[in-house]
C-alpha cells in the first residue's frame, strides 16, 4: 500500500500502519475489484455517482473506490452525493464538511422525504420500503443532472444475503439485491462494488479511519424490522460454525436451475429419458 502522504488521497490520510488494518484494506480493495470485474462495472469514460449515507459501508466504498481509481483501475470519474431527507436530528454539517476537507467532488441534496413517509406510512408500520423508493428516485433524477451513468451504492455481501433470506422467508421468492441493474426507465446502471466485501470489515475499516459516522436510526423505524431479526438468525449460525455467511453467499453465485423448482428458468416439462441403449440410461435430458 501507498505510504507516503503526497500519494495517498486525503481520504487515507491517518490509516494506521499496523499490519493487521494493511491486511484489512487490501482484502477491502480485493474484494471490490473482483466484484467490479465480474459483474462488468467498469465503464470507461464514465461518471459515477457515490451515494454517501454518512454510515459506515458508504464511507468505504467513497474510499476504496478512490483507492482503486488511484491505482489506474478504475477509469471513471466520481461524484459523491448525500442526500438529506430531512430526518429529525441529521447532522447536516458533517458530511458537507468532511467532503470538503477530503477534496472530494460532491452534491448535498435536501429532499424533504421523511415527511412524505410520516405522512403515507400508518402508526405502527415501518418507514423503510417508502423511504428507499423516494430516496432512490431522488438519486436518479441527481445522477441525470450531474450526467452521470451510474448510480453506486454501499451494500455489502451482509445486506445482499439478509435481503435474500427476508425474500425467503417473507416474500416466498428466491431473490436478492444484484451486484449490477438496470433502471426501470433503463437510462442508468446501479451498482453495488462492496457486493463481495463483509460488514465486519467495513465496520472496523471505517472505525479505524476513525469517519465521522451517522447512525442509521434518526427516524426511529428500524426497531423490530424484519431484516434485524433475520441479521439475528445469521449472526447465530456464523458464531455456531464461523464462516458460514460466507458459505452460504458462495451459493448465492453457484446456483442451478435443474435442481430448483421454477419451470420459468428450466424445462422440466422438455425432459425425457436416454434412449435405450445409450450410455446413462437413468438420466434425464431436455429435448
């Protein structure tokens, strides 16, 4: 890693020289490019913009992504965008001004969606599907306006394997959030580069660059969600056998559709038996 202050961006100015936080950022930094790589973000020329929430997984994907743009692997041009839905109590200094001591390229947007919410969403229900909707289609209209082809997000391997698990067990789907989308309106990809990283991992990165984090709970919705319980039954399998968030995300990328259940994916109806004769009579095939 870079060790001398005039080439590193002000972003990792400060990081500690310890072996372990080294091994740490290079695993970070790994693990975003794979996931770059793989899903096919990278496109050159472009303009990205980086949503930053002021908590702890968006500030690592703003400083990695610098990281690798650095490093001549990323040829794209960033932006960063925070946008502020008008949450009781948000600190509405710090990102501005952190951004600005970085050297960033930013926009600070004030949408006033949270009264939208409070107003839509009955007593006693949770915020959280309006609110993403709302904050989403403010990102999109920003990233149009700053000309930008890509809308990024911070949601780490974590939050696409609970998202999973809540679709299986409340939606009755087998869904997750894809590394790479495209918009409904189809003029923007959204993507996820922190698709590979784990939460742990932002967490002690972002703490040990000691960044300015905003908690996640201003409006008061996330007591008793659905994502916290399933957070819950992960967090109990990983300390009964270490390793299995990890494991279990490993399947999210080695799926088979024969051996699912949705004929929409694959022809069971096509199958038929090896005709007699033929070497592996007890396998089925498709016509």
């Amino acid at each position: 890693m870079p060790d001398e202050l005039e080439d590193i961006h002000p972003l990792f100015h400060g990081a500690p020289s310890t072996t372990e936080f080294k091994k740490l950022r290079k695993r970070i930094v790994r693990n975003t490019r794979e996931a770059i790589e793989q899903y096919g973000m990278i496109e050159r020329g472009a303009k990205w913009l980086v949503c930053l929430s002021g908590g702890k997984d968006s500030y690592t994907l703003l400083a990695v992504l610098y990281e690798l743009k650095w490093r001549g692997l990323l040829p794209v041009e960033l932006i960063a965008c925070n946008l502020d839905q008008g949450q009781p109590n948000f600190p509405a200094t710090v990102l501005p001004a952190f951004l600005e001591k970085m050297g960033v390229p930013h926009r600070i947007e004030y949408q006033d969606t949270y009264s939208i919410v409070m107003d839509k969403v009955p007593a006693g229900r949770t915020f959280c599907a309006l609110c993403s909707r709302l904050r989403r289609g403010n990102l999109y209209r920003i990233a149009r306006e700053e000309g930008c082809s890509a809308v990024v997000l911070g949601h780490h391997r974590d939050d696409i394997l609970e998202t999973f698990f809540m679709n299986l067990f409340h939606g009755g789907r087998v869904a997750t959030m894809p590394p790479k989308l495209v918009n409904e309106e189809g003029d923007l990809f959204l993507y996820r580069p922190l698709a590979h990283v784990a939460e742990v991992d932002c967490e002690k990165f972002a703490t040990a660059m000691n960044y300015p984090i905003i908690p996640c709970d201003l409006c008061g919705s996330q007591d008793g969600l659905q994502r916290q319980q399933v957070k819950q039954i992960l967090d109990g399998w990983e300390k009964n056998a270490p390793g299995r968030r990890q494991v279990m995300f490993k399947a999210l990328t080695n799926i088979r559709p024969s051996h699912m259940l949705d004929p929409k994916l694959f022809d069971f109806a096509g199958l038929e038996l090896s005709e007699k004769g033929e070497e592996s009579t007890d396998i089925p095939r498709l016509r």
